[in-house]
C-alpha cells in the first residue's frame, strides 16, 4: 500500500454536500482505505475574483491502485459530481487533486506529483498539516516551514 493525499475543494452547488460524496466516493475506491478526512477549510477564490469562496480539504488514502489509475479514478469521482470544465481557474462543483503518492515525484503529461503549486497554498497547506502532520514534501520541505506564510488555522477553518 502507498499512502496517498488528495486536495479537494469546491465552490459551487452546496459545497459542503460536495466534499462529504466526494469523501465516501474515496472511502469506496477499489484497492484503498480511506484513512483520514480534514476539517473543512473555506477561502477566497485564488485566481479569477468573480466566483464564490471555496471549501477544501485533504483525504489521506492507503491504496494499491497505482498513480495512474487513482488519477483516473479521481476524475471519474468528479465527473460523477458533474464537474465541468469552464475557464481556466473558474468555479467548479468539484475538484480533486492527487496532492501526494508516497515520496515518489512523478512528471507526466497528465500527473505532475507532489502537485505543482501545493506548497504555496494555504487552503492545501492548512488541511494536510492538520490530517498528515509535519511531513515532507519531496523537493518543497516541511509542511511547518511552508504554513509560516499562512495565517492562524482558525481564520479558514469552518465549525462543525
Ligand atoms: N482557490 C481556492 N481558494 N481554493 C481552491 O481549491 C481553488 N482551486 C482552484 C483555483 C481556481 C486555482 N482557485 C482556488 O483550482
């Protein structure tokens, strides 16, 4: 088994409801084990300013199903959930992220792992430090080291 974490987040069509399928669609992924599920963490869209606040998360997964093939099953989940493509960096109903795959550093045309740009996200950071500890991530470092830049946990954090 490999240890993998995967990004969520959402913005649109009752967030909330999203992110809960989309955990019990991992939880019933074929290979794997659903070890851990974040809070929920909401923040101001990055990118384009017009589309609502966000909601993500991070799942930690122990699978068997090798990166390709869990890359594949998470697009199917998202499409299950109606994702559609729009613009670049517009809203969406779903969006999943193979954040990690063990250490491992994989470049392909589809999947580029640890996900380019995870390091300076706090709605990543946030999430995978509260499910995963301080763990390293391969060529970016610490996770303590890289959530310096964010703000206090409790100014994304949403109550139960
Ligand atoms: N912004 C936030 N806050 N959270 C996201 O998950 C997110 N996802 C994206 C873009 C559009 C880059 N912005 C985001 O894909």
């Amino acid at each position: 088994m490999t240890r993998g974490h995967v990004g969520l987040g959402s913005n649109l069509e009752d967030t909330r409801r999203q992110i809960g399928r989309a955990f019990d669609a991992l939880a019933a992924l074929p290979g794997s084990v659903l070890v851990a599920r974040s809070s929920l963490y909401r923040s101001a869209p990055m990118g384009p300013a017009d589309q609502p606040d966000y909601l993500n998360a991070v799942a930690v997964l122990d699978t068997r199903l090798s990166p390709l093939t869990l890359l594949d099953a998470l697009q199917e989940i998202e499409r299950a959930q109606r994702r559609v493509r729009g613009r670049r960096w517009g809203p969406r109903t779903l969006d999943l992220d193979l954040l990690l795959y063990g250490n491992r550093q994989i470049d392909l045309p589809r999947l580029q792992v640890p996900h380019p740009g995870m390091h300076q996200r706090c709605f990543v950071l946030l999430p995978l430090w509260e499910v995963a500890g301080d763990i390293e991530i391969p060529d970016r470092g610490r996770v303590s080291t890289l959530l310096s830049c964010c703000g206090p946990p409790a100014a994304y954090r949403l109550d139960d």
